[in-house]
C-alpha cells in the first residue's frame, strides 16, 4: 500500500462523514436548543 493509496481513502472517508455529521448536528439541533434553554433559565 503507498501513500497515495492512504491518502485517497483518508479524503474519501472524510467526504463520507461530512454529511452524516451534517445529518447528526440537525437532528441534535433541538435537542442542543432546549439543553441551553434549560441552563439559561
């Protein structure tokens, strides 16, 4: 294996898990809203 070969799957990697953590940070939106709420109070 050389490195180009890890490089390309490190970046591949990394484009696959933009999106999910995309997809995870606006479904914990509410939840990260209402916990602020909570301590703001």
């Amino acid at each position: 294996m050389t490195a180009q070969d890890s490089t390309y799957h490190d970046e591949s990697g990394l484009l696959w898990l933009i999106p999910l953590a995309l997809v995870l940070a606006l479904n914990c939106l509410p939840l990260i809203i209402g916990i602020a709420r909570v301590f703001s109070h």
